[in-house]
C-alpha cells in the first residue's frame, strides 16, 4: 500500500468517525441520551449501522470520547496561553477553571451527558487521564520545590480530580432554575483548600 493510499484511507477513517460523533451529539442534544438509539446515529451520518458500531463499539462509547475531547480542549487552550513556566498552583488552578468553564459553556449537553457517563460507570472505568495530568503537575511541583516533597503525587492528583468531579455533581443536582452553585467559585475554592495542604511552605 501506497504512503498516499494509506494517508487517504486515515483521513476517510477520520471523517467517518467525527461524522459519527458529531451526528450522536446532535441526537443526544435534541431527544436526549437514553431516547437516542445507535440505528438514529448511523442513519443520521449516513453510515452503516455496523460501521457505526466498529467506531463506537457500545453507546457508551460517545460518552468516552465526549469526556475525552473536553480534556483535548483543555490541552489546547492551556498550551496557547503559554504557562509552562508559571508556579505549579496557577497551572493547577487554569487546568481545573478551563474545565469548570466548558462545562458551563456547553451546560444543557453537560446536563444530559453527565448524569448517563455516571450510568455508565465513567467515574470508575474511564481512562484516568485527568488524575495523570494533575498528577504530572504535582510532580513538577515537587521537583521545583513548590510542593511538598512528602506528599504522594498521585494520590493528590486523585484528590484533586475528585474535589472537581464532587463539585459537578452538586452543581448537576441544583434545579436548573434554581442554580445557587457557583461551580467556578467551588472549584477554585476546593482546589485552594488541598493546594495549601500541598505547600511546601506551609
């Protein structure tokens, strides 16, 4: 197979399956995730019912590349403001902000996606990335001396995804016309709190 062959069948492969995930979003948006059936996503991307399925192997699928293009956001917007030099603290806090303010710029599809990735058991069976990359900044931390030498790394990165995965819920279980919580503020504030347990000044 030919290097120009291969490149064509990556970008038709590529196509294929954002027209897939593109035409679930669609559906999940308009009808809602339980009402929306993978027969509906693959006549709506003009796909085989069983090519749908060799992309998106179960319904839950959607949901797992849903989370995980959320997280790609963020890795983009992190990497053109350019902070890599900035104080692991401020890292930490524009990571969890970033991920705070997609949540509230795509509130009705969070509203209706979130409940049905718990469902479906995200919390416990998604890719752990989130805690690695937190995880990551609290190495960094140590190896700067900002955070404290005597902390496991990887159980603050834990801690700290969990601090904004329990903010969420309480904002999800707010009625939608009686939203007291702030998720910005709450996020930030949860984050304060474990980041000066973290302190290597402290």
């Amino acid at each position: 197979m030919s290097r120009t062959t291969s490149a064509r069948r990556e970008r038709k492969r590529l196509h294929t399956r954002r027209r897939l995930y593109e035409a679930a979003i669609q559906l999940f948006e308009e009808k809602g995730y339980d009402e929306t059936t993978v027969d509906e996503i693959a006549e709506l991307a003009d796909t085989a019912r069983a090519t749908a399925y060799n992309y998106f192997p179960r319904k839950s699928s959607f949901l797992q590349e849903w989370m995980e293009r959320r997280r790609q956001q963020v890795r983009v917007d992190l990497d053109a403001l350019g902070l890599d030099q900035q104080p692991v603290s401020t890292l930490l806090r524009t990571y969890i902000d970033d991920l705070a303010r997609i949540n509230l710029d795509q509130e009705a599809l969070t509203r209706t996606l979130l409940p049905a990735w718990v469902r479906a058991g995200g919390p416990i069976t998604d890719a752990p990335e989130l805690a690695e990359v937190l995880t990551a900044y609290i190495r960094t931390g140590q190896e700067r001396g900002e955070i404290r030498a005597d902390c496991d790394a990887e159980r603050a990165g834990h801690l700290i995804r969990s601090a904004y995965l329990g903010n969420l819920y309480l904002w999800l279980r707010e009625d939608d016309q009686h939203n007291t919580l702030d998720l910005t503020a709450a996020v930030r504030e949860s984050i304060d709190i474990i980041l000066r347990g973290l302190n290597s000044r402290e």
